[in-house]
C-alpha cells in the first residue's frame, strides 16, 4: 500500500554541487525541506516509486545518471548502493533528483521510475494513478511515493517565462491544494491552463492524486515545509501519509 506521498520541486539548484555557494540563502530553505520529507519518506517505506513530468519515447529509464548536463561530475542511481557511472547523459531530470535524494536519505532505498509526459490529459493522468494505487495496494508492500514536478516558471520579472498574468494565482490554489491534500482541486486542474501558466508538474500531481486514492486512502494528513518563489519558480515541499 502507499503509506506516504513526499513532492519536491524538480530544481537541480537543490544539489549543493550543482547550485554552489553563491546561491545559500535562496536554496538552503527549500533543500533542508526536500531533505526532511525525503527523510520521512525513508523512515516509512524502503520502495519508492518516483513520478515526474517530461517527454519520453517510450524508452526504458536509465538506472543510473549523472548531472554533468549542469555543469558537474556527480553520478546518482535509483539503485541501492554507489551509484554506477552511466553510458550517457540519458536520465529525465526528475529522475535525477529522485535518485539525488535516494541517495541523500535512503541509500537502501529502490526506487521505480513512473514518467509522465507533460502534455498528457488529466483524464489519462487519473488512469495511470489509479493502476499505480490499485498495484501497490496489492502488492503487500509499504510504498513511499516521491513526486517531483515545479510550479510555474512566471512569477516574477525574472523568472524564466517572465511574469504571466495569473500565474500567481494559480500557483497560490496549486500549493493550497497540494499543502491540504485536496485531491480535487489537484484532479481539476486544466492541462491547457497550465500549460500557459508554464506549471511543469501538473501531470505528476494528478497521477499522485489518483494513485492516493486508489491504493484505500480516502484522506490524508498533510503538511507543507516549504512554499515560494525564490527564482520566480514556484517550488512547494508537501507531505501526506495515511
């Protein structure tokens, strides 16, 4: 069954070696909450499975990755132990901050790639989560989920998309719903909409509902650790568990 549900921000600034020292006191809030519910995570299940948003072809997830497309030789692995070095620089981003973390707080930890491609519909999106929940709730197992997805990228001038008018609103229902748990509200939420607001993990955070709810889980008690914007990227560290 899936005993607890952890989402994290799919930001490789959150790696100490990828960010560096100059970024501390924007990072340092938002990787200690990362850390923490990575953490709680370990401490409920030792298999996880990992849902994120990006194009895929279909081809099977590396096991083990690197972030040398940012700048740094730093190999990581879904995989208990030390992490081997890849063939080529073929990992997902969200893969690689959940085999960054996995490594940071779970080194026993295995965890099971779940990619989702961004444009896919939320109607599919609760299909893909209830077979995830249906599976785990037979499969005898205690089951973390971790969930890597970003809010929108348009909530400051700076930001990557600029400033979008409504972004910020969205972002504000988005980390409401995600911090109460509000299946709902995250089940609502529109592809197009979010699209146009630049929200990445929109299809992550749907699967997940689904998924919750599928594997028995009718509520949950939920926290958020972090909140906010700090390169106008809209990051939120959320916790549910039964």
């Amino acid at each position: 069954m899936i005993s607890a549900v952890a989402f994290v921000p799919g930001a490789p600034l959150i790696v100490p070696e990828v960010s560096g020292p100059a970024a501390v006191a924007d990072v340092d809030p938002v990787r200690a909450a990362v850390l923490e519910v990575g953490r709680r995570l370990a401490a409920r299940a030792s298999t996880w499975i990992a849902i994120g948003v990006a194009p895929s072809d279909g081809s099977a997830i590396p096991r083990n990755g690197t972030f040398a497309g940012f700048g740094v030789d730093l190999t990581v692995s879904l995989d208990p132990g030390p992490a081997a070095r890849p063939d080529a620089d073929t990992m997902p981003t969200p893969m690689l901050i959940a085999a960054w973390l996995r490594g940071r707080v779970a080194d026993g930890a295995a965890v099971e790639p779940v990619l989702v491609d961004p444009s896919t519909p939320a109607t599919e999106c609760a299909v893909i989560g209830e077979q995830l929940g249906r599976r785990s709730a037979t499969s005898g197992e205690t089951v973390g989920v971790l969930v890597v997805g970003d809010g929108s990228t348009g909530l400051t001038d700076r930001a990557p998309a600029g400033l979008l008018d409504g972004a910020a609103a969205l972002q504000d229902r988005i980390d409401d719903a995600l911090a109460a748990a509000d299946l709902e509200a995250l089940a609502r939420l529109e592809e197009q909409t979010c699209a146009q607001m630049r929200i990445a993990g929109r299809a992550a955070w749907q699967v997940a509902a689904a998924a919750w709810t599928a594997s028995g889980a009718a509520s949950a008690t939920s926290a958020s650790l972090y909140r906010g914007a700090p390169f106008g990227v809209g990051y939120q560290v959320a916790w549910w568990e039964r």
